[in-house]
C-alpha cells in the first residue's frame, strides 16, 4: 500500500519541480530584459574625453548652412567695398569708386550703394560734361592749325600734329573723321609723289634733264617734306651748270696776254699770268636764278620780270639774264652753284683770248655788213627794245672760245675790288657793258665800279669755277 502511494506521488513531485524551473526561467527572462534605472549623468562638453566604459550623452551639433555662411561673407566684402568706394570718391578716384560700388551691389544691394551708385554717376556726367568741352575747345584751335599745314601740302606736319592731340581728343568723331581724312590726303600725296620721281629719274637717264626738273619739281610741291625731289633738283641744277661751262686754257709760256689799255689810265694795262679756269657760257638766267631761291629761300630780286610775292620769274622771262642782284646775292649764288664770281683778269681773258681783241668777236664793233653783235644801246635804238634779250640771242658776237654775251646785255659783276670813292663803301669791278650803254662801254678792256649792295636792273653776273687739279 504504502509503495503504492509512493509510486503514485514521485511523477506528481517532477511535474511539479519541472514547472518550478519553468516559472524561474520565465522571471529571469524578462529581469534581463529590462533597461536598468542609471542616476541622471552631466552632458559631455564637445571635444571632452569619456571615459572608457562611459557611454556619452552629449547632443551632436547642428550641422552648418552654406547659403547663409555665403550670404553673411557677402554681406561682409559688400561693407567692406562701399567703405572703399567713400575714401576713392574722397580722394577724386572717380571710376575705382564706381568699380568698387558696382561689385558691392553684386555681392548685396543695399540704400547706401545705390545712393553711392547715383552720386557717382552724376559726378561722371559732369567730367563728361567738361571733357566734351575741352575737347571741343581744342578741335577749333587744332583745325585751322592742320587746314593750313594742308594748304601747304605739309601732310607729315598735319598729321603728327593731330597725332599730338590724340590723348586730348580720343573717341571724338570729329577728330576721327579730321584724322582719317588727313591720312587720305597724305597717302594720295605719297603715291602721286613717288610716281612723279620714278618719271623724274626715267628722264634723267634718257638725259633729258629739263623734263627730269619739271617732274621733280611736281613732286617737291605736291610733298615738300620729302627730301628726294630736292635732292635730284639740286643734283640736275649742278649737273646743268657744269654742263654749260666752257674751258679758258693757262696761257702758253712765253706768249704774253695783254690786258687793259695803256691810252687809258682807269683801265691800267697788265698780263694774265693767272691759271685756267671754267667760265659759264651763258650769263645767269632768271631760271637759274629761280632754282637758287626755290632751293635756299634766298630772297627774289626786285625785278618787273619777277613775280616777288610768289617769288617766281614770270613766264615768257626765263631765259633773261638774271638782274636786280647785288654782289652779295650773285656770290649766294655761285656758293650754292659750287663756283665762284670771276676776278676782273679772268673776265677779260675770256673776253679778249690770245690776240688781245677789244670785242669779244674783234677789234670793230658795229660791223656794217653783219647783223647786230650785242645787246646795247645802239641795238635798242635800231630795234625799240631796251631790256635785256635772252642769253645766246647774238651767236655772231660770242667770244674766240664761244663764251656769249660777253659785250652788252648786263653789266656783270666780278670779285675784284675798287678803291672807294668818297663816302662810299669798297667798290667793285663790273665788266661788259648793258643794253642802256653805248658800244665804247661793251669794250673788254673797260672797268665800271659801283657799290656792291646796290641792286641795278641792268646788272647781273656769270660764275667760273676752277679746273680739277
């Protein structure tokens, strides 16, 4: 009985032990399970270290907004541009400030940059107020400056002065189109230039030297500033004055050149004992003389052929011998001719040669079965004409050498001095007569002194030059 109870109790006993674990392991589950109560911990300060085994609490920082960190460094440069722009405007920096003022507004706009902005604007229109008229004042004085520099044919002078005047009047379209206007001008003046010396040197090669002249000439006036045309004019002038030069030989040794007149005490009888030389053919013409003025600037003679004011012979008189000219003036001339005036015994060694004639042509002076020999006074009587003839008109009076117009026509002026006469300067030797003296003063022998600055409209002269040695 008794073993019967205890084998009926024992499972009971494991039922119970069993379900006495499961109740415990039940309760231990969820004990586990539960967050443990902590006592409040202070916030970690950024950067703090915790320590090891310490859970942090501190709260994250916010994270930084880009826009407005731009948009407060905006504001900030902006600030820093206006206080910039007031000391530029302060200090007359005009257009920094308005740069500076522009750059503020793009970062931020604000009432003080605008209210710059219109300052400055205001202060830009009055400067463009002044600067128009000043430039305005300028372009009437610099105009009729460059119009008469371009009447001149002056086209480098115009437009260097214009070029002077850029600074003042730049992006004035006045001044551009007055700019371009003149360097038209100036390169039309540069072609035509540079046709008319090619043409010049073509003709000088050909050995047509008037017509090489004329084309040098156009090309001189049409642009004076150049200085090739002046240069090949005064290279045919010389070229023309050697080419009509005639040769005077040394006289022999021991043939005796007899000069003067012993029955005349005022014209005292020597020998040429002197070298020999070259002697113009012709006298000095108006022509010639012309050359001479246009190429020094050299004052024209006071003669009725010469046009004074344009300093020009008149046409028709070119080939007259040059008169109204002091000694002065005919020793300018032979300078710039690279020759020299004649000593009184050189003049009438060419007059009167070997033979000692008393004319250049002979011992008679008006043949009576010839025509005219020389330009005097009897020639002016025979055929109403009292002035000077062009030069060679006589070929019947020239000399032994074919030296012209040696009697008559013009007194000539030689370099050989005179004693003065009283209350007079130093006198000097004319020789050959003029168309206003009888023939007994076209004689070669003959002497007239006068005062070398005194300018007679029958007096001219012809130049010699020494020979090559």
């Amino acid at each position: 009985m008794s073993e019967t109870r205890r084998a009926g109790i024992w499972p009971l006993a494991v039922m119970a032990l069993i379900l006495g674990l499961l109740v415990t392991f039940v309760v231990l589950r969820f004990a586990r399970t539960e967050e443990p109560v902590r006592p409040p911990v202070r916030p970690t300060e950024v950067g703090t270290p915790v320590p090891p085994g310490t859970a942090s609490t501190a709260r994250p920082p916010d994270k930084p907004d880009p826009a407005a960190e731009q948009a407060k460094k905006d504001a900030e440069e902006a600030a820093r541009l206006i206080a910039q722009a007031k000391t530029d405007l302060e200090d007359g920096r005009i257009d920094a400030a308005a740069e500076r003022v522009r750059q503020a507004r793009r970062l931020k706009d604000s009432p003080e940059a605008e209210r710059l902005d219109r300052m400055i604007a205001e202060v830009q229109a009055q400067r463009a107020r002044a600067k128009a008229e000043r430039q305005e004042a300028r372009l009437r004085e610099l105009k009729p400056e460059v119009d008469k520099l371009k009447e001149a044919n002056r086209w480098d002078e115009a437009l260097a002065r214009l070029d002077a005047a850029k600074n003042d009047l730049e992006a004035h379209p006045d001044y551009d189109a007055l700019r371009r206007s003149m360097a038209q001008y100036q390169s039309e003046a540069d072609q035509s230039h540079r046709r008319l010396m090619s043409d010049a040197v073509a003709a000088r090669d050909r050995r047509q030297p008037a017509a090489a002249r004329a084309k040098a000439m156009q090309a001189m006036r049409i642009y004076p500033e150049r200085r090739d045309a002046g240069e090949l004019i005064a290279v045919l002038d010389r070229e023309a004055q050697s080419a009509n030069m005639v040769r005077m030989p040394a006289p022999p040794k021991g043939i005796p050149l007899k000069l003067g007149d012993p029955q005349r005490p005022d014209e005292p009888a020597r020998e040429y004992a002197g070298p020999g030389f070259l002697i113009d053919r012709f006298e000095t013409t108006n022509e010639e003389y012309q050359f001479f003025v246009e190429a020094t600037g050299h004052r024209a003679p006071a003669a009725r052929t010469w046009d004074r004011d344009r300093r020009r012979v008149l046409p028709g008189y070119e080939r007259q011998p040059v008169v109204a000219v002091t000694a002065s003036d005919a020793e300018a001339f032979a300078r710039w001719a690279g020759k020299r005036l004649p000593t009184e015994d050189e003049w009438e060694y060419a007059a009167r040669y070997l033979d000692g004639r008393i004319y250049p042509w002979g011992d008679v002076f008006m043949p009576t079965d010839t025509a005219p020999l020389c330009n005097s006074w009897e020639y002016g009587r025979t055929f109403p004409r009292f002035e000077p003839t062009p030069v060679g008109s006589f070929a019947n009076g020239k000399s032994a050498l074919d030296v012209m117009d040696l009697a008559g026509n013009v007194w000539e002026w030689t370099s050989t001095t005179a004693p003065p006469r009283e209350g007079s300067r130093v006198l000097r030797v004319l020789k050959g007569g003029s168309f206003m003296t009888r023939g007994e003063a076209c004689r070669a022998s003959n002497r007239f002194t006068d005062d070398p600055e005194l300018a007679h409209h029958d007096v001219g002269f012809r130049c010699v030059r020494d020979l090559p040695k």
